[in-house]
C-alpha cells in the first residue's frame, strides 16, 4: 500500500466556502452535508432527493445532479477543467483530530474518444503538501469513476460527475496519507 508522498510546507490553511447555490434550481449541487470543525452543513441531501440524484458521498461532502438533467458525450474528443473551487478535511483515525486542509494546482482532463479522465490536486495542510492523483472512467451517464485509489499512479479515490452541459464537474475524493491519517474532500471544476 502506497501513500501519498509529503512535502513540508507552512502556510495557514481557511475553509473555501462552497459556491453559493439555489438547490433546487441548480443542475450540480456539492457541499458539506456534515458538519466540520463549527462549520456547519451547506446542503440538506434528503431534501434535496426530492429534485436530485445522489452522485457521491464521503465523510462530509456530497455530491448531487439534477434528476432532469441528462448528460450527453461532447463531440470534442478531450477537454480540460480548471479548478474553481474546494473544500478538504484530514482526519487522524487514531485521535479523531480534523485538520481543514486547502487544494491547489488542479488539474482535470477527459478523454471522450477513450472514456477516460485523469486529475491531480495538491492537497495542503499547514505544514506538509501532498500530491494526489487519480485515473478513472467516464460513463456512460457522465459520472466520474475513479480507480482503486492504491493502483498506480492513482493514490485517491475519486467518484463525481458532469454537468449535463458539460460546462462544470464536481468529484469528491479520498486519500490515505499514512497509517493515521484519510483526506476527504470536494471539488468544483469549470471548462
């Protein structure tokens, strides 16, 4: 089993607010459906069902489409997304101490012709940066599926969707960074 590798670092680290949303009018909905060090819930996912589709869910982020929206494959072969916004936590299994954490430098392409994307992110904690990455399908409904987060080069586990318009994409993911520790988080990408 491979962890992600760090670097040390020491910035300060805030929580990203999560782009502000009307729920049931928006297409994707992503957010903290748990709260986090007195960060409350963003998003109420069971009234939400009411109007969306459950995508994904980790420890405190989700991840919803529009049950009206239906995703079509672009006829562009590749596309490339630039991260817009995110939110990262990091838990020690052992003392059960949350860290938020920041994400930088992310990087989200797809390949339509091959039905493939691949991202990476930095993942920052005050005093350490880890780099993660992950490699996985499209399907055929525009969810991401990531592949097992200990499969080279992938070192997180990553499930999240398309827009139907192909304009935005959300994915949550997951990462253990060493025996103590697991990274959960959320991201929001535009084309």
């Amino acid at each position: 089993v491979e962890a992600a590798t760090a670097i040390p670092i020491t910035p300060a680290i805030p929580i990203t607010p999560a782009i502000p949303i009307t729920p049931t009018t928006q297409p994707l909905v992503w957010g903290r459906w748990e709260a986090v060090l007195g960060q409350g819930k963003e998003i109420d996912v069971v009234a939400l069902l009411q109007s969306h589709q459950l995508i994904a869910t980790n420890a405190y982020y989700a991840i919803l489409r529009n049950r009206e929206s239906t995703w079509q494959r672009p006829e562009q072969n590749t596309m490339g997304f630039s991260l817009q916004s995110a939110q990262a936590a990091i838990v020690d299994e052992q003392t059960r101490r949350v860290a938020t954490a920041a994400i930088e430098n992310g990087k989200l392409q797809l390949d339509f012709a091959k039905s493939t994307f691949s991202t990476q992110v930095d993942l920052v904690s005050y005093s350490e940066r880890f780099r993660l990455q992950a490699q996985g399908n499209v399907t055929s409904d525009g969810r991401l599926d990531g592949n097992n987060q200990f499969m080279r080069p992938t070192n997180m586990a990553v499930q999240g969707v398309l827009n139907s318009d192909n304009a935005t994409a959300a994915y949550l993911f997951q990462s253990r960074l060493d025996d103590r520790r697991v990274a959960s988080g959320a991201t929001y990408w535009t084309k």
